[in-house]
C-alpha cells in the first residue's frame, strides 16, 4: 500500500515505522468514516429491548441507553468528527495563510498590527475562547455543527498565520522573487503565485497536526454539551452520554474514548513524519 | 511531698488512661449524629429583592406557612395557618380566621395584618395568583376578595407560585408590600440565618414552631448549597459535599436526572420518590400544518410506546398510558382512558398525507429530555414521520416556544399537588400564551367548568368531561408521570415528603 502512495504522490515515505502507523491509522478511521453505511447499521435506530446491551457478536461496541447500536455511532461519529476537522483545518489554514503572508510581505504598520493580533489571539487560552463563543453562538441561534466550526476557526488560524508569516519574512528576501517584483509583477500575483506555494510544505505539516489537536477541541466541546447535539453522533457527545453509566456499561465511553485517543495518535505521528521529510528536504536542498 | 518514681508513673498513667477514656465518650457522643445537613439545589433561594420573586421551594414550605394546603388524595382544600373559612358571594369572597398564637421565628405574633401584607406584595404586582384585595376584620379574620367566584381562589392562595404568610418586618420599609426584601421571617419550622446570592443559605430550626408543635430539631443547621448544573449536584453528592439533592420540585428544569437514579441507587445511596400530578408529554403546535389536524395528532399518540419511554428511567416514572394525569389525580381513575399503542393505525393515517419535515424541539438543559426527544424521534419516524429534533439552549427554546416556530416540543403539565389546579389554568384556559399546551371551544369550556366547581362531587365528574375531551381530541401526547425525588447519602435519616415537598424537620444525619 505504501508503495502505491509512494508512487502516486511522487513523495518518499520516511523509513519511520511511527510515520507509517500514523498513516495507517489516519487511513483506517477515514476508510470507516468514509464507508460507514457500508460497514455499520443505522445509527439512530433505538432498540429499547437492548439498552445497555454489553458488547456481542451482534453489538460489537454493546448498545446505549437507547439500545442504538454503538459501533455504527462510533463510526458514523468518526464521519462527523473527520468532516467537521477537517473543514476546521482548511479554513483556518486559509485565513490564516492570507493574514500571515500579507503581514509578512507587506511589513510595516500591517505586519505590527497583525502582529499584536495574533499576539492577543495566542495569549488566550483557546479552548476558554472556543466554550464562550459556541456559548455565545449556541445561546442566540441555536445549536448548529456551524458554531463549533465557526468558534474554533475563530481562534484555530492564529497558528497558520504565524508560522506563514515567519516563512514569507525569509522568502521575500529569495531572488526570485525580486525577479519578479523586477519584471513589474503586481503584490497579490508574487503573493499567491509564488509566496504561499513555496511556504505550503510546512503549513501542511502544520494542518495534519493541527487535525488531531482540532478532533479533541471538537471532543471536548462535545463532551461539555455545547459541540454538536444529539442524536447526531459524535465522539464527545458519545463520552459524555456515557459518563453516567461508567460503572454499568463502561463501554458506552470506552469505544469513543479509544477513536479519539487513536484518531489524535494517529494524526500526530503522521504530521511527524511529513515533518522529517520536509526536514530532510531542507537539508538535501 | 515528694514524688518517686512509681507514683510519677501512677498519676500519668491513671491521667493518660482518663483522657483516652473521656474522649471515647467524646467520640461516641459526638458521631452519634452529625448537626448539619447540606442541600444541594438546582436554585439560588432569590432572598432579597422582590419578595415575590423568593424561590418556589425550600422558603416556601421550610420557612413560609400557608392559610391552606391542598390534599390531592381527597381533592380537598385543608387548614393550615388559617382555622377555618366561610366561602361569601358565591365564592368571590373568602374569610379566613386564623389560629391564635403562632409566632414568626423573631418571636412576633402572626395575624391579620402580616396576612394582608404578605398577599398585599402580590396583589401591588398584580401577580397572576394574586386576590383582587384583602381587607383585615380583626387581629384574627382577614377577608379575600376575587374577581372571579371559582374554586380556583382556594387553589391560588396555597399554591407555591404565591406567597407564605411573612412577617410586615420582612422588608425594608418595614411592612411596604413595594419594599425591598431584607430578612425572610416566616412561622415554618426553620428560619434564614445567613444568605448568601447564588451560592449557599443557612437555616436554623424555629423554636417557636418547634416548641407549637411538640417536636425536638434533631439538627442545628439546614445549609442549602446552590449548584445549578445537574451533573455537578450528582458529582456533589457521590463526593459527599453535600447530604442530599432535591427536586426544584416546581418542575420544569432543575431536578436531579432520573437516567441517574438507578446508578445513585446501586452506589448505595437513598433515594426516596414521590407521584405527583405531573406529565411530561409532547405539545403539538396545533394551530399550524401538519397538527391541525386531529388526524395527525392522534397518529403521534398512536406512535408513541410509552412503555419504552419509562425504560429509560429504569421505571422510576410511570408511562403514561391513562390520560393525562395519573390514576390517582382527582376523576382521571374513573375517566377509564387508555391510549393505544398501534403503529400500525398511525402509519395508515400518516401514509396519505404529505408533512414533509417536522421539528421536534427539547430544552438541552436536561439530559432526559434529551433521551426522551431522541426515542420520540425515532419513534415517530418509525411510522413515517420525518422529525428534525433540534436541542436547544433554555433561551433559545423559550425563543422558538414564544415564537411558535416548531411543530412539536418536549413539555409538562401539572407539577406538585399545590400546583395542580393552576397548572389546569395555566395550561389549557385563556388568554392564549406561549405556555398553554392545548385549547379549543370543547375543552377550554371543560376546563373553564373544573376550575369554577366548588362542589367536590361535582367537580370530579367536570373533572371526568375535561380529561375525555382532551383525550378525543388529542390535545397531547402524554409520555410518562413523573415524581418528585430525593437522592441522600445513606446516613440520612427522617426526611419525609408532605403534600409533594420534602420536610427537613425531623432529619438527622448519622455520622
């Protein structure tokens, strides 16, 4: 399988073993998620007969307090989770990425302003900021998969901004780039057409690992109530509908607890090991 | 006098084996009990301010008295401050006389004028319990005057939205029903020592209801610990930071989850529980597509399996299969309704008709009705019917309840005993307001009829006509008849409930 990707995507996969774990593990829960009316029943399915049913050959994760079957929303939750994340990922990239190379381009007056933004924004614990704002969002408009996405992209692109705006600090000094600012090219083209391809490498990195830390944001807020509501499953609304029934059905928390402990594990050491092949690459070049 | 050495050792050992002996005796003296029990409640107790604003629970039936109570059991309205009354134009008019010498807890004496004054601070808010007026005839008698002759006026004056008797020195102006709350004096069982807002209350017994009624305090504080999150007040009391939890046994949204109560009971601790007229049921939105129509409504009664809905409380509540209330409320035994379970009958009538989506809306703030909302769901989509349930925070779902926006919601009816005739009035008469569940031409006159009736045998069978009404026409879907709870650590004794409330006045905690 690794040499399939290895081909397909023209990149070398490092010869770490925790690299490939990662991959695979990421590549598992996306394959469950992905064919999850495939592989599991209907999730919202009630069955009161089987409420609190251990796990069996029947109920591989046993059944809740309603008698759903908890594998299928264990894995129709890991659809949710991957899906609300990843969304969270693109957009905080995507602000951030723009905020962090105009102020790392520009300079000047933008670059402090934004700088002491970012600076506010990272000295705010952001999880604190994510509960207030689903909060906030929850309390005027209602409970919606939005609020979550909206309450941690609000404090998520701080990160991509930074880390952008370091990159572009040393790519406007390359010569190509005064080639082209030689040749007449105008700002936003040298930005998107050759500033932010070149710092992607890293920011990529940065969203993989990002992902893992997103899932357990996205856990937490479920967990506490305020992420996303039920019956839609989800892996900290899971955990915390189970919370109550930890000493008569553990595995109510058990099955979420292990996807989210895997699924952070497993993005964590791919965003590693994409980071020792850029790394290396740094050095080769 | 000199000491040797074997008189040296004597005296110490004789003293050293003294001191371990009297503090055995201490210790066994002092662990027999402990003499303070603490509360943990949903509610801070709102003891300054509004006087009318004072929390429905424990200053009401721990520190407050009222004229009358109400006893379900025989639909009978019972002395308590007052020692009897005489009903005059037609039942607009109510003179009370009082009993004679009861004290307030400041040692002052309860009477007429401190009876005007307390219903005076509803009557300046016009409150929606509140008397047209109250005039004061002697030290003893105080008359009530009403709008309306209805035997609802008996129901106003003891139910738990309304006031306690207080003393005129409760407020600052002293004796201004206008004023501002400073000290709650009351003639119940115990008296507020100190009030803290939104965190804690300390009560002391009253030793001038004690010494009326013959009874020894067997604790020396009564704390009340406010914890406004369900899950935190069960953590409080598996920890042990507080001895009990209670129901904000108003009802509605603060009471200790009955998903929890069977875990609490396997950890050992008590759990004592209580019915109550009081029914969580579905509310349709009927004056808006698809509930209507009678036809639809009455597909969602059929749906329903209220068998599977008490499951999920491990039967601590009852499905409510017999009407709207339980069999034991006033004429609803003898109503004889049963609500079918019959999938099949509710497909056949939801099969022609084409609603598209349905909302489904449940206040979030409990987790029951959570669980309730997602098995209706599901239910309901089993006979075909698309539910959008949406789980919305208390503002936001009092936002959509006011608005209209929904299709269906999780809601009660009833709550205590003392809340039982004004829930009816607030439920099901007019003025149209967002928390009524059901009114129509039929059933709003049925209802209207109960609540006038002051003859017991005649009210009953009114009582009988309002229930069957509301069952042909589907007004509701009930769900299940809920208690009144109380979960306490094992070496809690004596709490026993009255009417619905529990009574703190002859508890004590083992140590």
């Amino acid at each position: 399988m690794f040499k399939v990707i290895e081909i397909f995507r023209g990149i070398e996969i490092p010869k770490n073993n925790l690299c490939r774990i990662g991959l695979s593990v990421v590549l598992f829960i996306i394959l469950l998620g992905s064919f999850a009316p495939l592989i599991a029943k209907d999730p919202y399915e009630t069955n009161m007969a089987k409420r609190l049913e251990s796990p069996s050959s029947e109920h591989f994760f046993g059944a809740d307090q309603l008698g759903r079957d908890l594998f299928s929303r264990v894995i129709y939750g890991a659809r949710t989770s991957l899906i609300v994340a990843i969304t969270i990922s693109a957009f905080s990239m995507g602000i951030g990425c723009l905020i962090g190379a105009v102020s790392g381009y520009f300079g000047g007056i933008i670059d402090d302003v934004i700088g002491r933004i970012i600076d506010v924004f990272l000295s705010i614990p952001e999880i604190v900021v994510n509960i207030a704002l689903v909060g906030v969002f929850c309390t005027i408009y209602g409970s919606s998969t939005w609020n979550v996405i909206l309450a941690v992209v609000f404090t998520n692109w701080v990160s991509y901004a930074r880390i952008t705006r370091g990159i572009v600090l040393s790519l406007k000094e390359r010569e190509f780039i005064f080639c082209s600012k030689a040749i007449g090219a105008k700002s936003s083209w040298i930005l998107f057409k050759h500033i932010i391809p070149n710092a992607l490498g890293p920011i990529i990195v940065l969203a993989t690992l990002n992902v893992g830390n997103i899932i357990l944001t996205i856990a937490s807020l479920g967990f506490l109530g305020l992420g996303i509501q039920p019956p839609t499953p989800e892996w900290g609304q899971l955990l915390n509908s189970g919370k109550n029934y930890i000493a008569t059905a553990p595995w109510i928390t058990f099955f979420p607890g292990l996807f989210i402990a895997l699924s952070v594990f497993g993005f964590n050491l791919l965003g590693e090991g994409l980071r020792d092949i850029l790394e290396r690459r740094r050095i080769y070049e | 006098m000199r000491l040797t050495r074997r008189d040296f050792v004597k005296y110490t050992g004789f003293g050293a084996a003294s001191l371990l002996g009297m503090s055995f005796l201490g210790c066994m003296t002092k662990e027999t009990t402990k003499d303070t029990l603490i509360i943990g409640y949903a509610e801070d107790l709102k003891l300054r301010g509004d006087p009318a604003k004072i929390d429905r629970s424990i200053p009401k039936f721990c520190v407050l008295e009222r004229l009358i109570e109400y006893d379900l059991s025989s639909d009978d309205f019972v002395p308590s401050l007052a020692k009897k009354w005489d009903v005059e134009s037609g039942g607009k008019r109510i003179v009370f006389e009082l009993k004679k010498g009861i004290l307030f807890s400041d040692g002052a004496e309860m009477d007429a004028n401190a009876v005007k004054f307390t219903y005076d601070i509803l009557v300046v808010r016009k409150h929606s319990v509140a008397p047209r007026s109250v005039e004061v005839i002697d030290d003893h008698t105080v008359a009530f005057n009403f709008d309306e002759a209805w035997v609802l006026n008996f129901a106003k004056l003891q139910d738990v939205h309304g006031l306690g008797v207080m003393s005129p020195k409760s407020v600052k102006p002293e004796g201004d029903p206008n004023g501002t709350l400073v000290d709650l004096i009351g003639t119940g069982p115990f008296k507020v020592v100190e009030y803290v807002e939104n965190q804690y209350t300390v009560l002391e017994p009253n030793r001038y209801w004690f010494e009326q009624t013959g009874l020894e305090p067997k604790i020396k504080k009564l704390i009340v610990k406010v914890i406004p999150d369900e899950d935190t007040r069960v953590l409080a009391l598996r920890s042990g930071e507080v001895d009990v939890l209670i129901d904000n046994y108003h009802g509605g949204y603060d009471y200790t989850p009955r998903n929890q109560l069977s875990a609490l009971k396997k950890d050992g601790f008590k759990i004592l529980t209580k019915n109550i007229p009081y029914t969580w049921i579905v509310v349709f939105n009927y004056r808006k597509e698809p509930f209507n129509d009678i036809e639809m409504r009455r597909a969602v009664n059929y749906a329903i399996n209220r068998d599977e809905i008490a499951k999920i409380f491990d039967g601590w509540v009852r499905p409510a299969w017999n009407g709207m209330f339980p069999p034991e409320v006033p004429g609803m035994a003898e109503a004889n309704i049963r609500y079918e379970y019959n999938p099949e009958k509710a497909k056949e009538i939801v099969n022609g008709k084409d609603v598209g989506e349905i909302t489904l809306i449940v206040n979030k703030s409990q987790s029951d009705q959570i669980l309730v909302a997602q098995l209706v769901q599901q239910q309901l989509k089993n006979v075909g019917l698309n539910i959008k349930l949406e789980t919305l925070e208390k503002g936001v779902y009092k936002q959509k309840r006011n608005s209209g926006d929904y299709n269906l919601r999780i809601y009660y009816i009833g709550g205590s005993e003392r809340t039982f005739y004004m829930r009816i009035f607030w439920r099901f008469l007019p003025p149209e307001k967002p928390w009524k569940v059901y009114m129509s031409d039929n059933v709003t006159e049925k209802a209207i009829a109960v609540v006038k009736e002051f003859d017991k045998t005649k009210r009953r069978q009114k009582f009988i006509e309002f229930y069957k009404a509301l069952y042909e026409e589907a007004g509701v879907a009930p769900l299940y008849y809920e208690v009144v709870a109380v979960a306490e650590k094992p070496n809690v004794e004596g709490i026993k409930f009255e009417y619905s409330e529990p009574r703190f006045y002859s508890t004590y905690v083992k140590a």
